[in-house]
C-alpha cells in the first residue's frame, strides 16, 4: 500500500479500495443494462449480437401495438397487457398487505412480551427459505389432495379446487408471496420502532393519552422514514415477483395470475422461438417505470421533510 501511495499520491488513494466494487457493479450491473438496451434494438431470434439486425424502435411498437388499451384482446401481444394489468392489481393489494401486516407484527413484537426472540425468529424464518421451497410448500398444501382439503374432509366440508379458479388462485398467490416475505419487512420496521426514543411514550403515558392516539400521534409520523424505505422495497419486490408464483400457479388458470416479469422470461427464454428483443425491450419498460417511481417518491419524502 505504501508503494501504491507513493505511486497514485494520498488523493487517489480510496479509489483503490473502491476498484473492486466499482468493476463488479460495472460487471455484473450496468453492463447487462446496456447489452439489454442493444438487444431491444435488435431482432431475430439469433442470441449472438453480430447475429441480430437492428430494427430501432419496432420492439416497443410491436408492444404498444393495440387497437384499445381497456382491451388486451385486440393488442398483437395481448397476452403482455394481460401480465401488465395483473401487476396493476397486483401490487398495490400485495404492497398494502405487506406493510399492514408487517407494521403489526412489528408493533406486536416491539412489546415487552415472553418468548419475544423467538417469535422474531418465526416470523422471519420464510425469508431464508428458497421461494421454490416456498411454492412448492403451499401447492403441496392448496392441491385437490392436499393439507388443506385434508383438513375440510375431516371437518366434514367439501374439498376446493384452490388454485384453479381465478379469483381464489389470485388470491392465494397474494397470501403466500406476503407470507414469503414479510418477516424481512417487519425486521426493519421493527428497527425503526425500536429507534423512536421511549421518553416520548413515558411522555404520553403521563398525559393519558390512549393507544390509538399514541400511534397516530407518535408512532406514525417518526415512522415515516422507515415507512418510506419499506415502501419502495416492497413495490420494487412484488413487480419483480416470478418465482413463487410461477411454481404455485405458473401464471393460471389461464392468465389470470401471469405478471410482467414472467412474461418477460416466457416470450425471452420458454416459447419458441424466443423473441429476446421484445423480451429485452418490455424489462426496460419495467425498469424505467420503478425508476421513475422510485425518484417521484424521494421526491416527495424529501418535500415533505423540508416542511
């Protein structure tokens, strides 16, 4: 390190100490981004890049290509719009059951009750579980001869076909991915809890003011930083759901389960022949719309912080 110092001077430096970061995310992060940018401009179902021809913007065209937007059935990919308006309803009741789940048990767990660690680890046991582990779980579970059934049978009620109709199916893929993921949330909402210093509930107390005054009064608002981190993780994470749901459901009955991202790897990687330029050209369009997300709700916390 000496010489190196000697060498680039005590300026330059952190840069050496960066480097290996810094290419790893050139790597493994911003490359691909750019590859991906060159294959939405190209076509064919050739993978080498000397292999593609350019075709501009007729990617994007091709997915816009619609006669009425209120109707997937009369867009030349329709089964995209289908994938787009189910991460529509998706999200926002995954991201709100989430977080509302997730601020509870955190509040739960925040208590000065017994066997609270080891509550803590049984809510964030799923996170360290594969989701395929996860998927494949719950459809031993909701199958036509599985746990669940079993447990209607004995109680003498008729069995149900959970994953096969489409608003049950739906449903179902919300409660296992919430499931999945929700111990991860709650651990850091519970860090935020724990940050809010206790002399302003001792405070409250004196002045008798009763639980839901307490939790809109103080809870929430010196919450809201948390809140927000979790927010925008818990949007980013449930777009990007592909895993659970494609070993529980696989996007059906039909397409009623079908998000985004697993019609990306679909129409990249599973249907013949595979169509990387439109597959490449639809995760853009994903990426920008979190990005542009993403900045609009900084932007908010961030006026509103300034207030």
């Amino acid at each position: 390190m000496r010489g190196a110092q000697k060498i680039l001077g005590i300026k330059r430096m952190p840069w050496v100490f960066l480097f290996p970061n810094l290419a790893a995310v050139l790597f493994f992060s911003l490359l691909p981004v750019f590859i991906n940018i060159f294959y939405s401009a190209t076509g064919s179902d050739r993978l080498y890049p000397a292999d593609r021809p350019y075709v501009g913007a007729a990617n994007y065209e091709t997915l816009f290509e619609c006669g009425s937007y209120l109707d997937p059935s009369t867009c030349s990919r329709d089964l995209f719009w289908r994938a787009l308006g189910n991460t529509l309803i998706f999200v926002p009741v995954q991201v709100a059951a989430m977080i509302g789940i997730a601020l509870f048990t955190a509040i739960c767990l925040n208590r000065d009750i017994r066997g609270r660690g080891f509550f803590r680890g049984i809510f964030f046991f799923p996170v360290m579980l594969s989701p395929v582990v996860v998927a494949l779980t719950w459809q031993w579970i909701l199958q036509r001869n599985g746990a669940l059934n079993g447990l209607l049978t004995a109680l003498g009620l008729t069995p149900v076909n959970w994953l096969v109709f489409p608003n049950s199916a739906f449903f179902w893929s919300v409660f296992v991915t919430v499931w999945a993921h929700m111990g991860f949330f709650t651990i850091i909402l519970l860090a935020g809890l724990q940050s809010i210093p206790r002399d302003v509930y001792e405070a409250a107390k004196m002045d008798a003011a009763n639980p839901w005054r307490v939790f809109t009064r103080i809870t929430l608002p010196m919450l809201k930083p948390t809140l927000l981190v979790v927010f925008i993780l818990c949007v980013i994470r449930s777009v990007q759901t592909f895993d659970e749901l494609y070993v529980l459901t696989g996007g059906g009955p039909g397409s009623a389960t079908i998000l985004i991202v697993q019609y990306i790897y679909e129409i990249g990687f599973a249907i013949q022949p595979r169509n990387f330029g439109l597959a490449a050209a639809a995760s853009l369009l994903l990426g920008a719309v979190l990005l542009v997300f993403t900045l609009i709700q900084l932007r908010l916390a961030r006026g509103k912080s300034y207030d």
